[in-house]
C-alpha cells in the first residue's frame, strides 16, 4: 500500500485478516524496492501521496512490472487523472475514499483472484478463433457428427459380430501406474523440460511441477530435489543477467519467478538486496517528477559559464561526473540553489565540490571496476565451454585473476556465480557418465567460486557414493573362487542348436548379503547376442553362501564365463 494516510493504511490492514500481508510503502521508492525485492504482487497507490504526474508514474510502474496487480485509491475528483490508465485495464480497480473495511476486503479479494487467474491462465486465442470461424457452419457441422455417429453405430454391431477369441484386452491405464513408475516417468518428464528450458512454463508441462509431482510421492527423492536445484540456479542466472544489464524490472520479474518456483532457494536474500542495490541507484526511470529535468540541465549551464569567467579550469571537470551515474544527482541541486541566492555563493563553494569530491568518487568506481573487454573474455570462455583447459586460458584462471584484481567488484562476483553454474552442470553431466575423474575435477573448483552451496553439497554426496559405487565395481572376483550352494546349468537355445552353433558369454553380477545374484550385466559373449539371454537366466537362479568381512555378509562383485558346447 502506497499511502501516506494513517486511516487508509489502518482500514485496508482491518479488512485484510490474516489472509494478506499489507507491505507499507510511504513513498514510491519504497513501493520500487518492495517491488524489485520480489515480495509484493498487488500494489494499491493512494494518489493523495503522489506528487507529480500520477498518472505518469502509474503508467510507468505498469511498464516496469507488467505481472503487477495495479489499483489506485482516491478521492471522487481525482479518478478523472487516471481514468485513462482503468479503462484499458492498466489499472485493475478505484477504490474510492472513504474506505470502508467491508469494501477494502472485496476489492482485496477481487484483486488476488485476478493475480492468481492472470497467473494460471492458459491461452485460449485459438480456441475463440476456431469457434467464430466455424460458427456460420453449424447446419453442416450437426449433418457430419450425425453421419460419423451412424458409421460409428455400425462399426459397433460389426465388432459385436466377430468371434471373441480376437478381442485382445486393453492396455493398461496410466492410473494403474504404480508409484516407482509414476515416480520414473516424471523424472524423465522433468529432465526433459530441463533440457528444452521448460523451467515453469507451460502449465502442467514443465520441469518445477514435474519436480514436485516426484517430491510428493516421495519427499526424500534426492533426484527430484537435485532437479530443483538445477532448475533454481537457472532462474537465478536470469536474475543475474539482468543485474549485468542493469535492468531492475526484468530482474524483479525473474526474481519473482525464482522465488515461486524454489521458495527455499539460498540466494534470494542476496539476489533481493542486490536488485534493491540496482534499483536505488537507477531512479530515472521511477521518478515521481519527470517534468523538472530540462530545467535542471538549463540551470548549471548558467552557473558554469560565470564560473568559465573567473575559473576557467573547473569547468572541464565539472562536465567529467555527468557522464557516470551517480554524480548528478549531488550535482545538480547545488548550482540550482546557488543561483538563486547569491553570485558570491556560485563562485566560491560550488568548485570545491565538484573537483574534489565527485571525481575522487569516479576514479575509486573506475579503479576497482573491471572493464568490459576483461569481462566479456571471461564470458566468451565460459560461453565456448572452455572452464578448466587448457591450462593459462580457460574461464576459471582468468575469473581467479580479475577477483584479485578486483575484490569489491560486483561484476565479478556476478561472473563467478555464473561459472559456478556451468561447473555445477558439467559435474551433473559427468555423474550421469559415470565419470568420477572430470565430475570431481569441476565439482572442487565449485566452493571455491560461492562456497556453501546446497547444489556443491549434494553433488559432493551423489559424487561420493559414485566412487564407493565404481569402487566396489572394480574389485571384481572370479565366481569360482566362491562357494556356490546352487548351480543351474544354462539351456541350449534351439536356433543356436539346430544352426551347430557354440561360444561362451562373460557374466558379471553381485552376490548380495543373502547369497543372491543381482545386478547381472553381459561384459563380453562370442558369438553375440545368440547365448546372452540363456546365460543370464541361468546365473539369475544360483545362489551362493554369503562373503563376510569382519564377521558381516557384504555384498561382492563377481564374474564367470558361461560356455556353450554342442556334444
């Protein structure tokens, strides 16, 4: 609620319960960070604390944050300043003043419902172009679905007609899923989505509700809450390049949307407090008084040409600040009021500000800034997918390099989390390869750039159990060095018999705690694919006596070669 009225704010906190949280800003800035921060998704404006060109401002802040629920609060007499902006929609409701809270509650309740249906809305374009396209048609329409029902009636009666052993039965229904295969199907649903940047969009087909579908069934799923993170570390990368393009509203919107689809997310106070950052020292385009700005850039030039008269050397520094962001805003107020007080005061104090304070301040931001080329060389690397070699130029070296460099900055630290990023996928990548070497090689550069992130530490878990997986894997024994309390001799295939054919098969599987076989994989066969199947069956049904080590059965990797021999 943006209002400086005490009653106002009192009434609309009345009416809202503890269904909504009332955010109060007292001014537009404040409403701007609340906003850019990602924590409000209505905003009602009292235009009473609007000074300026309300409807300007409002016309603004609907550009800036199109997701905005915007509503406008007021007397009868000032509707007419905005009355443009509520009828075509940029502005959702008027609440008149007075307010009552009977009135504050539905316009609150009117207002979540139009966030929430603008939010889950699917697109119906089409639908409505098809309807109106077919409607002059319907006489032909109703002549075609009577036909198709009479084909359809006899294609019945003939089924009916045929003999019953050729009806086969239906397959099964997607219901009768059981929930390890449900919980199957949305993972791959969801990696999917990953892969083709379906991250939360389209409704009902992208990778968060896939995720959450998964977390449901089983909320201690670490496949699904690794794809979170990987979805979260997306969003976030599209929070940080709106941060390196300083454009606080598509941050906010970005922001916004990491924050609904990974509440949890450890970096949306950071991400927040810098889109607030960003947005305090952009205030141009927010500013609640926009007509005054030829005037503030008439007013120094007449101040500086009587300082030109006397002190001709400030004036060349004076004109270096109002290239760089932050200075004018210093700048400009000091000569407007110097000129309408008094020469003697343009003369004198004006030249100490504007030389030693305001360029002290540029060439500090500049020195520990980096420049773009140094920039832009780190991001072409990591964008070639050049982040470890070679060595003395890949992305991580030189990223090490200019942080430092360039230990404030934030353009770095904004890379840094970036490269995280992409060693974070790399790793993911090389797990899914089993290829423990690379995925810890990336993986150890990662806490080095942001350290203590959830996605390091829970790749640093599925990285350890990859080495103790491919660990027990490689201590393979012979299954004849093992005592084996059933044997089951494989069967003859009846091709390969009748063909004369022979060969053998390499088998590799586990003997579990218990002395069964698990996990059986053919390593090697000759001829191919003819005695597999035969060999594994086989090996499926021995048992042997359980392996102990220290006294407890542990599970072991074994081998045989199965040979089939024609007599």
């Amino acid at each position: 609620m943006l209002t400086s009225d005490p009653g106002v704010l009192a009434t609309l906190r009345e009416a809202a319960g503890p269904e909504h949280a009332i955010w109060h800003a007292p001014s537009a800035d404040n409403a701007v960070d609340l906003l850019v921060g990602g924590r409000c998704c209505i905003l009602i404006a009292d235009l009473g604390a609007l000074r300026g060109d309300a409807a300007a401002l409002l016309d603004r802040l609907h550009a800036q944050f199109p997701e905005l629920i915007l509503m406008a609060a007021g007397r009868r007499d000032e509707e007419h300043s905005v009355a443009m902006l509520v009828s075509d929609q940029r502005i959702y409701r008027f609440l008149h003043k007075p307010v009552s809270p009977a009135r504050a509650n539905l316009f609150l309740s009117a207002a979540s419902r139009r966030y929430n249906e603008l939010r889950n809305a699917a697109p119906i374009h089409m639908t409505t172009v098809k309807t109106t396209a077919t409607r002059p048609r319907s006489g032909l329409i109703v002549t075609g679905i009577i036909l198709l029902l009479s084909v359809a009636a006899g294609i019945v009666i003939w089924q009916s007609r045929r003999e019953p052993e050729v009806v086969t039965p239906p397959p099964r229904a997607v219901g009768s899923f059981t929930q390890e295969e449900q919980i199957a199907d949305s993972l791959a649903r969801g990696q999917m989505a990953i892969a083709t940047d379906r991250l939360t969009d389209p409704r009902g087909n992208n990778a968060v509700e896939y995720f959450r579908a998964v977390l449901a069934l089983q909320p201690d799923n670490a496949l699904a809450r690794t794809g979170l993170e990987t979805v979260g570390g997306r969003l976030e990368a599209r929070v940080v390049e709106a941060l390196r393009a300083q454009d606080p509203a598509r941050g906010a919107t970005a922001l916004m949307t990491l924050q609904r689809a990974v509440p949890e997310y450890p970096r949306l106070d950071e991400l927040r407090a810098e889109l607030v950052a960003l947005s305090r020292s952009s205030r141009a385009p927010i500013s609640t008084s926009p007509p005054p700005a030829p005037v503030k850039q008439a007013a120094p030039r007449t101040s500086a040409q009587t300082q030109r008269s006397k002190t001709p050397a400030p004036t060349p520094r004076a004109t270096a600040p109002a290239t760089s962001a932050a200075p004018p805003r210093t700048e400009a107020p000091a000569p407007v009021r110097a000129e309408a007080t008094a020469s003697s005061r343009v003369e004198t104090p004006p030249p100490s500000r504007v030389e030693s304070a305001p360029t002290s301040r540029v060439e500090t931001a500049v020195a520990g800034r980096p420049s773009a080329s140094e920039l832009d060389a780190v991001a072409r690397l990591r964008g070639r997918g050049v982040l470890l070699e070679p060595p003395g130029n890949n992305a991580y070296e030189q990223l090490l390099a200019l942080r430092t460099k360039y230990p404030a900055s934030t353009e770095v630290r904004i890379e840094q989390q970036q490269l995280a990023s992409a060693l974070l996928e790399r790793t993911r990548t090389a797990l899914a390869a089993r290829d423990v070497e690379t995925a810890r090689a990336f993986l150890s550069r990662v806490d080095n750039l942001v350290p203590n992130m959830e996605a390091t530490k829970s790749l640093q878990r599925q990285l350890a159990a990859a080495q103790q997986q491919r660990d027990f894997e490689s201590q393979v024994v012979q299954a004849t060095t093992l005592k084996r309390v059933r044997e089951v001799p494989p069967t003859y295939p009846r091709e390969a018999e009748r063909q004369g054919l022979s060969g053998w098969v390499d088998v590799e599987f586990t003997v579990a705690p218990n002395g069964t076989t698990q996990d059986l994989v053919v390593r090697n066969a000759e001829p191919q694919r003819i005695f597999d199947q035969a060999a594994v069956d086989a090996v499926k049904r021995w048992r042997f006596e359980p392996v102990r080590r220290d006294g407890a059965a542990v599970a072991q990797r074994a081998a045989v070669r199965i040979r089939f021999e024609l007599k």
